[in-house]
C-alpha cells in the first residue's frame, strides 16, 4: 500500500499538533501527566523520557485508530469519495470547525481532567494513560481533529490516514516529552493566558483558509 496525498501533508499535521499542545484545550493536561512521568522515573532521565515516548504512543494509537476509521468511512462509499460533493462537504465542515474556534459558537464539550495514577510506572501504563488520556481530551479537539478526519474521508489510504494522525498525535506529544524527560518543574511552566488564545485564534484562521480552499477547489470541479 502506497502513501497517497502530499509529504508536506505530515509536516503541517505535525506543527497543527505542536499548536494544539499549546491552546488551552490541551495545555491543562500537561502538569497532571508530566505529574506521572516526573513521579515515576525514579530521577532517571533514560526512563523518564520512555515513559513520555509511550504516553505519546498511547496517545497516537488513540488518533491513528480514528484516522483509519475517518479513512474506511469514505472508502465505504467508493468512487464517491473522489466526489466533487465530497470534498465540498468536508471543506465546509473544516470551515465550521475554524469559525468554532473564533468562539462564534461551541460544541459544549467540557472535561474533567482528572487521570488515574500509575502505581508502578510501567511503560505499559504510560501507554494506557496516553490512550485514556487521547479519548478524555479529543471531545475538546473536535474542531481541529475534526477537519483532519474530514480531510481523510476523501482519501481511500488506511495507512495515509494512520500516519496522518500519528504525526499529528507526536506534533501535540513532544512538548510532554520534552518536559518529561528533562525535568522541566511544573512551576516553570508558563502560566495560561492571552498568549493561548492567540495560538487559538491562529489555528482557527488556519482552519477557516483550509476549509475556504476545499470549497473553492470543489466547486472547481464541478
């Protein structure tokens, strides 16, 4: 099975992530699971950094298995997924989703972030606690992983679709693997503020240009 769509398609998804680590969606999860891996790795960075590696493995595992659903949906419908149709209705899903995150309306999703805490530090755990950790904080993510999965409905590639979001998953990891295994304080962190909102607003703009885009090339193709 080949890949199909563009090598730059992983980049962006990468960076998508990295901005989505910082938006205030995501960003509140960070001192509970650094919380974990700081507590467990016995002041080892060695372990310290797997046990981040497999909580962001978890969480990648979380989000491919939604991209190869996201990825069979439209292979469902076969030549239908090609469709002009299609992508002028994922287009506008897209665009939904970047004006949700103008707070022009929201889709009510609040969390309770409250993880369970490993006893022994495995790196099994660490992997359970990213797939817990994936399923608690995606409801919040909708607008974002939203107009990925949408994207990937117009593509018939399983892998494509698993790769895409395992890229995305890492790009929204690596802060927690950065501060897990170098022992960034909790305290150090900066706190939330306008600076968070504006990370918003930029991955909102990006959404609406990106829905804008699909739009306009479908009606194209018409």
């Amino acid at each position: 099975m080949q890949l199909s769509g563009s090598p730059l398609d992983f980049i962006i998804v990468f960076f998508a992530g990295v901005l989505a680590s910082l938006t205030p969606c995501v960003y509140p999860l960070i001192p509970v699971s650094i919380g974990y891996i700081v507590g467990n790795a016995q002041n080892s960075k060695t372990k310290a950094f797997f046990l981040s590696l497999f909580y962001v493995i978890g969480i990648a595992i979380t989000y491919s298995f939604l991209g190869i659903l996201a990825v069979l949906t439209g292979s469902f419908f076969g030549k239908f997924s090609s469709n002009p149709l299609v992508n002028l209705i994922a287009g506008v899903v897209i665009f939904i989703f970047g004006l949700s995150m103008f707070d022009l309306f929201n889709f009510n999703f609040n969390l309770n972030l409250k993880l369970p805490k490993g006893r022994k530090g495995s790196y099994f755990s660490a992997v359970l606690l990213g797939l817990v950790s994936g399923l608690m904080i995606s409801p919040c993510l909708t607008p974002i992983l939203g107009s990925i999965l949408a994207y990937l409905a117009t593509k018939k590639n399983i892998l494509y679709g698993c790769l895409l979001l395992f890229s995305f998953s890492f790009g929204m990891g690596i802060i927690f693997i950065l501060i897990g295994t170098f022992g960034a304080g909790i305290s150090g962190l900066p706190k939330s503020g306008r600076w968070m909102l504006a990370i918003k607003k930029i991955c909102a703009s990006i959404l609406v240009l990106a829905g804008t885009y699909f739009i306009f090339t479908a009606i194209g193709r018409f």
